[in-house]
C-alpha cells in the first residue's frame, strides 16, 4: 500500500509532516502477506490454505487498529462514527473467533482499480467513515469511491486493510468482488434453475 507522496514521488519535509491520522497497521499488512491468496498473491499449489491462527491474528490486528480510531482522530472524543467502528469491530472479532479456512477479501488488482475522488470534487463537510477525519483535512486527499454507492468514499489507506479482509462495503455490506469460481458456481446454478423452470413451465 503505497500513499499520495509515493505515488506521485514526493519527498516530505519535516516541516510538512502531517499529524498521523491513523494507527500503524505495518504489522497488521505483515500478518496479511501469510494468508493472502488473492490476485498475483496465489499460491502455486492450489490446494495449500493458511493456518486458521494466521488468519485469525490478521482479523484481531485489523479489530485493535479500529478500536483505536473508534472514539475519533487521536483517541479523542467519541464522534458520530463510533456505531459504524463498534460494528466492523464486532464483525472483525467474530471471524477471529472462528477463522475461515481462507480469506474472503478482494485481490490488489481489485482496490488498485476504485474510482479515484479528485480534491477538486470534495467538500467540506466529507469525512472518512473510518477514521472520521475530514477528506480536506489532508493537503493530498487518496480517496476512493466503492461501486455500492456514490456517496460510499474512503480513505484508500483505511478502506483497504478491511477489503482485503472482507469483500463487502463496511456500510451497507454489499458485495464489491466474487471470486471467479464462485461466479461460476452461481452461473451454474442459474442455468440449473432455468432448465428446472423450463421443464415445469
């Protein structure tokens, strides 16, 4: 995961050092490379899972790192946010209880490819929903839209660590990406209902 200054080879200055928005989730991505099999990140047996503690480890990292924006920017006071992070923790929490055999998590190629928000098409009043800070706050705004909805904007460093875990839109958990086999299956299924329909029609 790279930000605004790598993309656009920015080197900054002390002097321009923003406060962090976020916690540091650099070991959080570390616990990520053990259990990614999404994208270019397969493996080349097919059949080989990651251990369900890795897993876990990778969901319980993600649940603290919100648990620490939960009650606002800099743990400061509790903002409006707090049922949203109170829920992605919950859910977070709950696979790290139970792991699943594999992650369920869009591939790079998928985050890399979201609609990019200009800074010119921001207002004011636009905050991230998981951070709570506002879009403009940041003198280099990396935002991006989900396909669910329009108004559905992030910051692509905190909406990334949760779509890497999970395929769904954090606010209206709506499906973004399905793997290729599950679309197949679906597809499948499709055609089997159709062919049933068509018999007894």
């Amino acid at each position: 995961m790279s930000g605004y200054e790598v993309e656009h080879n920015i080197k900054p200055t002390a002097a321009q050092d923003p406060p962090r928005r976020r916690p540091d989730l650099s070991t959080f991505f570390s616990a990520l490379d053990q259990v990614d099999t999404s994208g270019t990140h397969a493996p080349n047996n097919a059949h080989s899972l990651p251990l369900p503690g890795d897993i876990s480890a990778a969901f319980r990292l993600l649940a603290n790192a919100f648990d620490t924006m939960r009650g606002g920017a800099g743990g400061g006071p509790a903002s409006a946010h707090d049922d949203l992070m109170t829920s992605l923790i919950e859910s977070l929490m709950r696979e790290a209880d139970s792991p699943p055999t594999e992650l369920k998590g869009c591939p790079d190629e998928f985050i890399a490819a979201l609609d990019r928000v200009p800074k010119g098409q921001l207002r004011e009043d636009q905050s991230c929903p998981i951070c709570a800070m506002p879009f403009l706050d940041d003198a280099y705004p990396l935002v991006v839209r989900l396909p669910c909805h329009r108004d559905h904007l992030f910051d692509l460093e905190c909406i990334e660590p949760w779509l890497k875990l999970n395929a769904t839109c954090p606010m209206d958990r709506k499906t973004l990406w399905k793997r290729p086999e599950e679309k197949r299956r679906e597809a499948r299924e499709e055609d089997s209902e159709e062919e049933f329909d068509d018999m007894y029609a």
